[in-house]
C-alpha cells in the first residue's frame, strides 16, 4: 500500500489511509510549510463523497469518522503553523525560497492587512497555499493568540465541514457521480474560489478610488 501512495492524488490517499490521511493531510497543509502542494479541497470532498451508499468505488468511508478527522487536523495544524511562525517569524519564510510559497506569503500578508485578523484568516481556508502561510504568517505579525485561535476554528470548520458534506451531498444525490469526479473537483475548487477572489477585486477597486 505504502508503495502506491501518491500525496497529490485524493483517491490514491484515501484507497491507502482511510480517514487518517484526511487528518495527515490537513494536518500538513495548514501546519507545516512542507505541506503546501497538498490537494486539501479535493481531498475532502472525495472523501465525503465516498462516505455515500451510491459512490461505485472500492472504498467507503465513514462520514462521522472523516469529519472528525478533518477537524482535528484543520485545526491542529492551523494552531500549530502559528506557533512556528510565533517562535520561528519571518526568517522561516524567507529561508523556504520557494516561489509558490513566497507569493502565497505575499497574499497572505495582503489579506491580513487588507480585510482584518478574522476576515483574513477566514477568507484564507479556501485559498490554496494561503491556507499553509497565513497561519505562521499571523505568528510572526503577532496576532493576538486568542483572536486567531478564534477566527482559525471558525473558518475551519466551515471549511473542512462544508466541503466533505457537499461532496457526500452530490454523492448521495446523484448515483454514480464518482465516475466523473476529476472534473466535478475542478469545479468545485473554481467556484469555492470565486466569492474570495470577488472580494479581492472590490477591495483593489476601493483602494484605487474606483466604483466598486
């Protein structure tokens, strides 16, 4: 199993960990910088769609177990990306160099100073990559603890919550639906995009001075 694993393939995850890799995954791409390539969103709605009677595939998961973990792991790892970029701030960026991660870290403080501690920190669950450096980044800006303690649980549970029921939702609605589960992903990452990138837009209009 261990030999078939591929990290940046959800069903590849799933078929070999079961609800552990949810909680492994989300875990690693909100806590550690490492974990930035990880596919959070499709991850979690495939495992929600494979926890419905009507999913065609081998594997069958557990809704309550996958939840639990996709929590745990949401919002062990946010807190825990905090605390290193508390003890480790910018320097733990800088020395990364990898450019994914230094636009990622761009956005992230954009978004901090832009929107607010709790907006920011919200809005950037469902942003690849910003999901992975906002967490130290609010660290090392020094965001009282409590107020991202607050805002991280909020926005992480609707996240990891609101995209594994939609994809057991869909699953359960339509039999057979996992047949076509690469392009329903790549939709539902665009469309979970739109609402954040919107708002980016009215916010650059805002500063500019334009209508919004």
């Amino acid at each position: 199993m261990a030999a078939a694993l591929n990290p940046l393939d959800a069903m590849s995850l799933l078929s070999s960990l079961g609800a552990f890799g949810v909680f492994l995954v989300l875990f690693a791409e909100t806590g550690l910088l490492i974990g930035f390539f990880l596919p959070g969103d499709s991850l979690l709605f495939t495992a929600g769609l494979l926890c419905t009677t009507s999913a065609t595939g081998k594997v069958h998961l557990s809704l309550p177990l996958v939840l639990l973990a996709a929590v745990t792991g949401a919002l062990a790892g946010a807190q825990t990306g905090f605390w290193i970029g508390r003890r480790g701030g910018r320097p733990l960026l800088a020395r990364s160099g990898n450019e994914h991660l230094l636009r990622g870290a761009a956005r992230a403080e954009e978004l901090l100073r832009s929107y607010g501690h709790g907006k920011a920190i919200v809005l950037a669950r469902f942003i690849p990559v910003v999901r992975t450096v906002l967490n130290p980044m609010a660290g090392a800006l020094g965001v009282p603890t409590g107020v991202f303690t607050l805002w991280q649980v909020a926005g992480g549970l609707v996240w990891a919550v609101g995209v594994t029921v939609a994809g057991y939702v869909l699953g359960s609605t339509i039999p057979g639906v996992d047949a076509y589960l690469l392009p329903i992903i790549a939709v539902i990452v665009v469309v979970s995009a739109v609402p954040v990138l919107l708002e980016l837009r009215r916010d650059r209009r805002r500063r500019a001075g334009g209508p919004s």
